[in-house]
C-alpha cells in the first residue's frame, strides 16, 4: 500500500492552520474538477484532493494523521503500525463534502470506511426547546494481555485534538480512571456514561467509548479468548515424549508432550485462556528446535542417528 502525503498534495506545510487547509482545498477544487479542467488526470487529481481534506480538514483525523510522522514520502510502501491511533479521543462524525467510494486503501486502513477512530460510528440525537445529548466519543486504548486476563483499574491519559484562538492545531491530554474488566478481548468496547461530549440546555452529556487495543506481547499472541504460544521443544523431548512446564497467564502448569510428536503439533490447556462466559482456552505450538553440533563426538552422534533411523523427511514430497 502507498503512503499518501496529504499536505504534499494540498500543496501546503505541515503547520498550516485551518484556514488555509479549507483556502488550498477551494483552489484545488476549481483547478481540477472534472468539468473544468483541461488535464488528462483532472478526475484522479480531484479526488486525491477531496481525501486529503477529509482529513486535514477535521482536527481529529489529521491529529491522528500527523502521529504517523513527517519521515514519509508520497508513493513509499507503508503499513500502518500496530496502535497508531491509541489514545485519540474522537468525536461521532462520518464523511461530508466527498464520496467515500473515492477514497484510497491508504485512507481506509487508516481511518475505516465510517470516517472515524477506526471506522467508529455516531448516534442521532434528538433536539427538544434547545436541548440536545452530548455527542459520543470513541477512543483506542492499549490494554496488555495481562491486564485483560486479570482484569484492572488504570489511570489513562486521551489526547483530544482542537483548534486554537490562531487556527492551529493543538491536543490537549484528558486523564480518567477507568477498570478494565477480566477478559476483555481485541476490539472490545467499554462504555464509560456521560463522559462524552457535553449536552446543550439540560441534556445529558454523551457517553465515551473505549476501544480495546491488545498490546502484542512477546510470548503470547490472542485469538478471541484463546491464547496461544510457541513452545521451543528438543528433537528427543518430541520422539520420546516428556513432560515439560508452560507459561500461562494464570502461573505455569506441567504439560505432557506425547511421544512421536511433531514441530508445529498444537496440544490444549483447557480453561487457561481468557477468562469470560465462553473462557478461552491456551494452545500450545510445538516447535522443534535442533541443537548445533559444534564437536567431533556430537557431529558423530549425528551420523549415527542417519545412518541407524534411515529417516527421509521429504519422502512425502515423492523424492
């Protein structure tokens, strides 16, 4: 996927304040819409622009955008990194002045094609004598497995982009305590009431929701509410059998690894995965490594074991 740099295409630096965002855009917009330009690529070149200020445009998303860093160029491979978003606090809000059938695969991977944090929607309110419900937000927040399997209570700090007295765009960071419950999972949502938006008149305030982001973490790796890991296993502990100790979020346990077993073979810890009403369970993945012969007697151990197993691992491959 190409990274977009959408200052580069409106044409504009980095610290442009908002006006001068929506002042490009109007310029861009006569120049290369379809119906008045002469150019081969007015059509393309128009709706490049249109996405660029749907972003730039709203202080959330080119808050987020500008997270990415200012090393990228227009056109370069680009995948976005695990948890770029977390800790943004956005608004409800979809698109507006352009069609989201235009849009690159750059913008809806970054943004979902709902326009929000990560494709989150809104929520109509309803207006009676001036008084209307505070609108939602939605934010990303990084939760390690730990936490999620024991559930926690954690002190959070969101960043919530605006634009100041001089058009530019500043964050301002908000701090809530929040309790993360047992076995939360990727992609969870957390409802915390009224602390969304403030309502108009004598409406209540919007509520906040926090999207669940699993940290990865450097053993485990999570499946809903299965963990799994991979388990580095001797040649001789998988042809004999053994048992062996496993980490599990809950403490290690012994495991007995049957005889015969084979590099990528997945034996089961039932109930060890996430805790919840359907708890998960831990799958173990074997994965044999082979020692190193590194003197004589041992590279000999090795000719033996040829020479008496006559063992061909490629002979289901016909060769």
């Amino acid at each position: 996927m190409e990274y977009r740099d959408y200052y580069e295409i409106m044409g504009i630096k980095r610290e442009a304040t908002q006006d001068e965002i929506k002042r490009a855009y109007r310029k861009l917009a006569r120049k290369y819409h379809p119906d008045v330009s002469k150019q081969s690529d007015a059509e393309e070149r128009f709706k490049e622009v249109g996405e660029a200020y749907e972003v730039l445009k709203d202080p959330e998303k080119r808050a987020a955008y500008d997270q990415l860093g200012s090393n990228w160029q227009q056109g370069q491979d680009f995948q976005p990194p695990p948890g770029w978003q977390d800790g943004f606090e956005f608004s409800g809000g979809g698109y507006t002045e352009t069609d989201s059938a235009h849009f690159s695969d750059f913008f809806e991977d970054l943004f979902g094609r709902a326009g929000g944090a990560g494709g989150a929607g809104f929520r109509q309110s309803q207006q009676h004598s001036y008084q209307m419900q505070g609108e939602d937000h939605h934010a990303k927040v990084g939760v390690t497995i730990e936490d999620a399997y024991h559930g926690a209570e954690r002190a959070i700090t969101l960043k919530m982009p605006e634009v100041d007295a001089t058009g530019h765009l500043v964050t301002r960071d908000r701090s809530l305590n929040v309790k993360i419950p047992k076995g939360v999972t990727q992609g969870q949502r957390i409802r915390l009431r009224g602390q969304g938006g403030p309502g108009m008149g004598d409406a209540p305030a919007g509520d906040l929701y926090l999207e669940i982001d699993l940290i990865p973490h450097s053993i485990y790796s999570v499946d809903g509410h299965d963990i799994y890991v991979d388990l580095p296993v001797a040649p001789w502990e998988t042809a004999l059998g053994t048992k062996v100790s496993i980490p599990t979020l809950g403490g290690k346990v012994e495991m007995k690894i049957p005889a015969g077993s084979q590099s990528g073979s997945k034996l089961r810890l039932k109930g060890r995965g996430l805790p919840g009403k359907n708890k998960g369970d831990q799958y173990v993945i074997l994965k044999i490594e082979t020692p190193e012969a590194k003197t004589e007697e041992q590279k000999e151990l090795y000719r033996r074991m040829q020479e008496e197993m006559s063992f061909n691992p490629r002979s289901r491959l016909g060769v």
